[in-house]
C-alpha cells in the first residue's frame, strides 16, 4: 500500500509534512486544470463530430440523389448506392464514438473533478482554518505572562482544544488525499480505456492497426480491473489506519524530543522553538531549529536553506532565561551575538538546553585534538549546510578578505604563537590570529584587542584596507622589539593555552618586549614625519583638485550654469532629494530656517586651506606628538609604535589650537588612518580650540569619504564651532552636494529614530544603502568623491 502522506508525520505538523502538503496540493491544482482542460478539449471534439456528422449526411444525401440521377447506369447506381449505405454507417459509427466520448470523458471526468476534488477541496479549507488556530492558540499560550495564571489557564485550554482539533482535521485532511491520490488512477485510466475501446470499434476497418494495440489494451483492462480491486482494499486498510490513529492517547502534547548525535540524517535534535528577533521591536517568530553537523539551524519552511545561528557550538554556553516576561525561555550565547529562543513547555525547554549541552560535550570529545580545525573550516561550515540568503553573503565576503589579509607578508601565519593558516584578526592592531589566540584576546577587552573573524565577518572596505596596510610583521617589529634580547621564548602552535596567554599578555598588555626611544630618536622621528607630511602637503594625491573657473554674475531671474557641470548636476539632485525629504516633514521649519537651501554661487571663491600645517620646535617630544603628526603623514606604522610607546590617542596638541591626532588625519586626507584612530577609540566629536571636530575639518576640506565615516562612527553633526556653524552649514557654503547629501539624510534618520521612540529600527535601509554606496566610493574609487574645493571660511 503506497501512501502519499504519512499520517504518523502529519501530526508533527513538521516542514517535511508541510512540505508534502504543499506539493499535494500543488499536483492536485494541476491535475484539476488538466481534467478541465481534457473535458472542454473533448466537448469542442463533440461539437465538431456533430457538425461533422451534420455535413457528412448531406454528402451522403448528395450522393445518393447522384446514384437516382444514374439510374440508366446500373454500375453506378449500385455503386454509389453501396459507398451511401458505407458512409452512412460511417455515419453512424461516428455519432457511436461521440455518444462513448461524452460518457467516457466529459461526464466521467467531470463526476471525479465535481465530487472527488471538491471533497479534497473542501478537507483543505477545514485544514487551512484550523492550521491558523492552531497557530493562533501556540503564539497566544507563547504569549501568556507568568504572573497571570488564568490569563495561562486560559491560553492552555485554547491550545489543547485547538490541538484536538487539528489532529482531527489534519488526519482527515491527509486520509482524503492519500484516498484522492489512490482513486486518480483508477478513474482517469477507466475513462480513457472506455475512449479506446469506442476507437477500435469504430475503426473496424481498420483493425490491422489496432490489433497491435490491442494486446496493451487488454494488458491495460486487465489492470484496470486489478486497480478497482487494490484502490478499494487500499481504502479499507487506510480507514483502518485512520481509526488506530485516532484511537490514541494524545493528552500529552509536548512530543518526545530526544538527542541523538549518531541519528541516520545527521540531525541530533530538531523541533519548533519561538525566536525573537534582534530588530529593535524584539519580534518573536516560530521557527523549526535543528542540531545538526554541531551547528544550530532553523528554517521557516522546509524548502528554505538553513539559516545557520550558531557555526560552531563549541564557542557557545546555553543559560535560562528568567527575567523576561515569556517563559520556557532560554538563550545560546556565542562570541560575537546571542540567541534567544522559547520553547512551549518547560520540559521542552530542558531537552532543548541539555540537547545544546550534549552537542557541546561532543564537539569537544570528538575533536579534542583538532582544535585548530575549526578555524580552517569555519569558512566552509556555513557552506557545508548549503545556506542561503545573508550567511552564504557572509562567507563570500569572509573569503574575499580572507584572500586579501593573507597577501600581506608574514599573515599566513598566527601573529603570536605562528599556527599557520589563521581565521581571525585584531582589527585595532591589524593582525592575523589563530582561534586560540583568538580567544585570548578576546578576554583581553577591546581596549586592548578587537577580535574579528575573516570568514564570517563582514569587512567593510576601510577596515579591509586598514589590515592590509599593517600586517603581522609590522606590529611584531614593534611589539617584539626587544623579546629575544630579553630572552623571551616566542609560543609555539600546540603549547599550553596558559603558557600563550602569559605571553600575549606581556606582548600587548604590559608591552614588556617595546624598545622605549631615547628623546633624540624620538625627536628625529617627530622631524622626520613632518618633513614627510610636507612633502605630501605638496603634491595633489590626497587633496581635491582645483575648483572650475569662475562664471560671470548673473541678474536676478537668470538660471545659474557653472562650467563644471558635476557640481550643478549634483547640486540639482541634493536639491531635488532634500525637497522630497521636505515634502515629507522630514525636516521642521526651524531646521529649514537653521539649513537653508543649498546655493549655488554665480561665482566661487579660490581655494583655500582650513590651516596651515607648519611645524614648530615643541616644547617637549612625546609619543603623542609622534602620534600626532604619523597621523597627518598617513603613516601607520609609526602610528601603531607611538601607540605600543604609550601614547593617548585623544592627545592634545595644545600648541596647534588643541588639534587632536584624529583632527590630523582629516589633514592628511587618508581614509584609513582615521578608521585607525577610531578602531583605537578615537574620540570623534573631540573638538580644537575653533570649537571644530573632526566632522567639522572633513568637511570644510572635502573629503567626502571621511564625512561619511566619521557620521557612521556616530559623529555629532549639530555642533557648532566658534562661529555657530555646523558642518551642514559649511557644505551648504562651499556648494558641496555629496557632503550636504550625507549631511541631511543622517539629520533624517536622526530625527525619524527620534520620532519612533524606543521603538525605531536600527536604521532606514534606504539611509544605509545610500552609505554603503558612500563607503565603498570613498574606499575604492576616491577620485569620484574628490569634485569640490575645500571650505573657505572667510
């Protein structure tokens, strides 16, 4: 007996069953067309054969009067007599065909489509209805509070009168298909064998060429005949099926979850769970999660790819969750996000987290000695589920940079203990790190160290491109300066985690293996990046080219066309933006009075620099000033030794306006050095003596990419210097659309965030798009960006 859906499965409700349920219903849509289709087909066939049959009589009326007419020829007479009486049995063999074709295929097909599909029909709109009560019931006892026991009490009856219900409708629905399923072929092959049957009785003459046929058409009345019998025992045996089914005790609800890691489909542990969601409404969704290849998954529907929440269980810890309002709660933590998730008894809840456990404890058992593995496969792990939508983008881009870090001389292999092959990175120090170490510096604190993954990670491109100008050599040179002439011995890959960790701890936290500079060398250094910084100064590689010529004034009412066509065409579409933004109340009127239009001046005025970079003799050299002027000269390395040597990186220049190094690398015009600074908490609203940020000297130079960095770090763009002007003000100034643009959309979803309350998302996706688009610009083709003149402020 083939069934089509198991009724043991169908009471799991799992997305395997939805799955088939979808694919039934699915065929049976189709096979209804196709029946309609076959009948309307047939019934045209009729009215043809009618017609057909209409002019063939008076053919044979024809000839029949011809065969009167030809009475003095007796040949003809009798023949034309005998060829009438032919034809008109012909006639009649035709009018037998049609009569066979209206029983056989229009009323036969049409009774199995009208009582069959429409008991099918009916079962599934019962299925439908009582599916989403079933729904309904599970989120509302999901949803009932602990503290309200007959809110609870309540909610429980519903969910077990529902469920009651669907195993009813579910079982019925599922009896009706697989008896649907069974009868379709009894029905479609009686009706077209009965068709065939008429063909070879009207095609008696032809009966040469039906007798090789009509071996197959006994075969297939045999068959039929065989088929009647089988469908009705198949009936009989799936009634009783049904009736043992429900016949049993379902008072207990929760199914019988067990973990099983050495289960058949590699699947430990799998069941639906309720999972809020990381957006700011906390939303809570049911999901089917599984345990599977020592990851944790879940899936909407069964067709969907896993969505992978936890690559490696090995890195995470399951806890109870008691203080929120939900119950049966619990949450998988692992090193970069968390999972909370809700399962609907507390006996789930305790299978669920002793299942985590267990795939833990197994992990670590079977891959004891192959600990370094993970990290060289966590880039294919998501893979291996064959994961769809956001974390198999994640692992392109992870493997993109992956690719990228590597290139750089001396990451190929872990920056501390020299494991080949690393996974992971410190993005403030710009190194390579194996899992280990890793982990390690993750306990650090990000104030020391911030560990990132190169496979499962994002990277955007300044991050990316800040990696590949430092490298595990560089930072070695400096953090390792004095090792072996202190006699230290460098760890070795498969050393005890205790003995790596003293290490680590003495290379970036109490720096003991940094060579300190004499004050002359530190003096030659400071020099040195000056005169560097000069020479840069010098040439037009990091500054904006010079503005277009300038235009006659014009008298009022004349529209205004710069020969730079860039910038009013840039300028038109900032206009055309920013007044749709209006148009929508993005912007109150005191805003509009605050940021009016952008202008487009008749004329331009020359360029002009924020301030001259000069260098004086300091009072004393420090490592802040070094800090402070390899920001300017883009040096990183230099950067990263007056870091290792001490220096603060919110260091005050208080003999150039109180300028801090990050104010510096706005000067210096190099994205990267400011992603540096930032990584190594940076202050990016710190302001100089002109009451100017870093937003402020990014803006009055031009440098579109650091507007849209620094105002994605969470840069203050309502700060007025000591001429009460905002950056928006000054971009307004100098013409510039894209910095206006940027300027005013972040304004935007400030005040829509604001608006929303708690609430908001985490942020608009057009905002973001429009960002991203920025970032990779400023990033990968900065001559772009690169259109206006800098901000005069006289």
């Amino acid at each position: 007996m083939k069934i089509t859906v198991d009724f043991e499965e169908c009471l799991k409700d799992s997305p395997r069953f939805r799955a088939t349920i979808e694919e039934v219903e699915g065929d049976v849509c189709e096979l209804e067309s196709k029946l309609d289709k076959l009948v309307k087909l047939c019934i045209g066939m009729i009215d043809a054969g009618k017609a057909y049959n209409a002019a063939n009589k008076q053919f044979v009326s024809g000839i029949r009067e011809l065969a009167q007419q030809s009475t003095k020829d007796e040949v003809i007479e009798s023949s034309l007599t005998k060829f009438a009486e032919s034809l008109q049995e012909m006639i009649n063999y035709h009018t037998i065909l049609f009569d066979q074709a209206q029983r056989s295929i229009k009323i036969q097909l049409q009774t199995f489509v009208k009582d069959d599909i429409r008991k099918f029909k009916e079962a599934k709109k019962q299925f439908d209805k009582v599916s989403e009560e079933k729904e309904g019931a599970l989120i509302k006892n999901a949803q009932a509070p602990r503290n309200k026991q007959h809110e609870v009490e309540e909610a429980t009856n519903i969910l077990t009168a529902t469920r009651k219900c669907f195993r009813h409708i579910v079982l019925d629905y599922v009896l009706q298909i697989n008896v649907l399923q069974s009868k379709r072929r009894s029905e479609i092959l009686k009706s077209m064998l009965s068709f065939m049957y008429a063909h070879l009785t009207f095609f008696h003459q032809g009966y040469d060429l039906f007798s090789e046929l009509q071996p197959l058409m006994k075969q297939l009345g045999g068959q039929l005949d065989q088929l009647v019998v089988d469908a009705a025992k198949e009936k009989r045996d799936m009634e009783q099926k049904h009736s043992t089914i429900q016949q049993k005790d379902f008072s207990n609800d929760d199914t019988k979850l067990e973990y099983n890691v050495d289960a058949d489909n590699g699947i430990a542990m799998e069941g639906y769970l309720f999972k809020r969601a990381s957006n700011a409404f906390k939303t809570w969704n049911r999901r089917w999660f599984s345990i599977q290849n020592n990851q944790l998954v879940y899936q909407k529907k069964f067709k969907d790819n896993p969505t992978v929440v936890v690559e490696d269980l090995r890195l995470c810890t399951v806890k109870h969750c008691e203080d929120i309002e939900r119950r049966f709660c619990f949450e998988v933590v692992s090193p970069t996000k968390s999972c909370m998730m809700q399962a609907d008894s507390e006996k789930l809840r305790q299978a669920w987290i002793k299942a985590v456990q267990n795939s833990i404890a197994t992990a670590f058992r079977d891959k004891g000695d192959e600990g370094e593995k993970l990290d060289r496969k966590s880039s294919t792990s998501t893979g291996s589920l064959d994961s769809g939508g956001e974390p198999k983008e994640k692992s392109i881009k992870g493997e993109s940079a992956l690719q990228k870090v590597l290139a750089i001389p001396g990451n190929t292999c872990c920056c501390d203990c020299g494991q080949p092959d690393p996974r992971w990175a410190s993005i403030n120090l710009g190194i390579t790190l194996c899992i280990q170490c890793s982990g390690i510096h993750r306990s650090l604190g990000v104030h020391f160290s911030k560990v990132r993954s190169l496979t499962l990670d994002t990277w955007e491109p300044e991050l990316l491109k800040l990696m590949c100008e430092l490298g595990n050599g560089v930072i070695n040179q400096i953090y390792e300066a004095r090792r072996e002439e202190l006699g230290s011995r460098k760890p070795n890959p498969g050393d005890p985690r205790h003995e790596v960790e003293a290490y680590i701890k003495a290379k970036y936290v109490d720096r003991r293996f940094v060579r300190r500079p004499t004050d002359e060398e530190l003096r030659n250094k400071v020099v040195s990046l000056s005169k560097q910084e000069k020479r840069l100064s010098g040439s037009s590689e990091h500054l904006p080219p010079r503005p277009p010529p300038p235009t006659p004034k014009l008298r009022s009412g004349q529209t205004v066309k710069s020969a730079d066509s860039g910038i009013q065409n840039s300028a038109d579409g900032s206009r055309e933006m920013l007044a749709t933004t209006q148009s929508n109340n993005s912007l109150t009127d005191a805003d509009a009075a605050e940021s009016p239009p952008m202008p487009m001046p008749a004329t331009l005025p020359p360029p002009s620099p924020c301030k001259e970079i000069v260098f004086y003799e300091p009072k004393e050299y420090s490592s802040g000033l070094q800090l402070y002027w390899a920001a300017c000269a883009r040096s990183l390395p230099d950067m990263a030794e007056a870091l290792a040597h001490g220096a603060e990186v919110n260091w005050v220049n208080t003999e150039d306006d109180k300028r801090t190094p990050l104010i510096m690398a706005v000067q210096g015009g190099s994205l990267v050095t400011c992603e540096f600074l930032l990584q190594n908490a940076a202050n990016v609203n710190q302001q100089d003596a002109q009451g100017r940020g870093p937003l402020h000297h990014a803006t009055m130079l031009g440098h579109t990419g650091q507007v849209c960095l620094f105002l994605k770090r969470g840069a203050n763009q309502n700060a007025a210097d000591i001429d009460e002007k905002t950056p928006l003000t000054i971009a307004v100034d100098a013409a510039n659309a894209d910095i206006v643009t940027l300027l005013r959309l972040a304004k935007m979803n400030e005040e829509m965030r604001e608006a929303e309350g708690p609430y908001n998302q985490s942020g608009d996706e057009t905002y973001m798009d429009i960002f991203q688009d920025f970032t990779h610009m400023a990033s990968n083709d900065p001559d772009k960006l690169n259109r206006y003149q800098q901000y005069d402020p006289q």
